[in-house]
C-alpha cells in the first residue's frame, strides 16, 4: 500500500496534495492514476527528492519534514551528509522552530508560523 488510509482521508479533503516516497524505481508514472479505497489519484509529477522544499513539507502528510525520522533516514533520503544535518538541526531548535522527539523532531508552533509566513 503506497499511503495509508488517514493520508488517504486527508488527500480526498484537499489536505494533501503533495507526496514523497523513496524508491529505487519509482512503482507509479509521471500522469498516470493510482486506484485506492478513496478513489483514483492522478500522478501529475515525479521529481527528485533533492527538489523538497521546506515550504512543500506542509502540503504532505508528514507534520514536519522529520516527523519522527532519524537523522539518518533523511540525510539519506535528501542525499544529505548527516555530519552537516544534524548541527544545522541543532540550529532550527535554538531559533525555537523544531522541537525534538524520542526519534527526530517537528516543527514548533513558531516553526509553522514561520513557514506560513513563506506563502
């Protein structure tokens, strides 16, 4: 199953209309449909994860773009060395826009704010 059920809820509202996935290759084409228990998807865009903007983390079913990941999962998920990630992580909490978890971190009420602003 590509999304889950909640992703799929928030999809059908109009809450979500972004994805990411980390595949060796990808299991959907660039306009084509993907069939689910809310209805058919359009696939308008395959792009590269390196093209994730901090802004579009809102318009995925993901809270932040660590949303309880490690540090590891999304240094290599974005193609980025960990031994930079993880200070500049350090940063955002300074500036109080993440806040850390068991495992990974979120974006702080100043955080969103702060990405809404970027709208």
């Amino acid at each position: 199953m590509l999304f889950k059920i909640k992703t799929l809820e928030k999809i059908k509202a109009g809450e979500v209309d972004l994805a990411y996935r980390k595949w060796k290759k990808a299991s959907v084409k660039e306009g084509g449909t993907l069939k689910t228990s809310v209805g058919l998807l359009r696939i308008d865009r395959i792009r590269p994860v390196s093209e994730i903007k901090l802004k579009d983390i809102k318009r995925t079913e993901y809270e932040s773009l660590s949303d309880g990941r490690s540090a590891g999962w999304i240094s290599e998920t974005l193609h980025i060395e960990k031994t930079w990630l993880k200070p500049n992580i350090r940063k955002l909490k300074e500036m109080g826009l993440t806040i850390s978890l068991e495992v990974g971190h979120k974006i702080s009420p100043r955080g969103k704010a702060y990405l809404k602003s970027l709208k």
